[in-house]
C-alpha cells in the first residue's frame, strides 16, 4: 500500500487510519487460495 501497488477501496484508508490510532488490532481475511501470495504483497 505504502508504494502505491494496491489500490483501496473509498474510505478504506481512512478506516484503517482510525483504528490504528484507537490501538485497535487488524487481521487480513481473504477467500482466494492462494493467501501466501496475498499475504506475502501486503
């Protein structure tokens, strides 16, 4: 994200934003198979 490879969705910054400053924990949930890859470019 912070090289400008993937594109968010509207508000999806912002989002992100805010629970990074409430200290808030993020997970990444993803239906595609192969999740090492997804994982491994964010």
């Amino acid at each position: 994200m912070r090289a400008g490879g993937l594109a968010l969705r509207p508000g999806i910054e912002a989002m992100l934003a805010a629970a990074n400053q409430a200290g808030l924990r993020l997970a990444i949930a993803t239906t595609i198979t192969t999740t090492e890859y997804n994982i491994d470019a964010l």
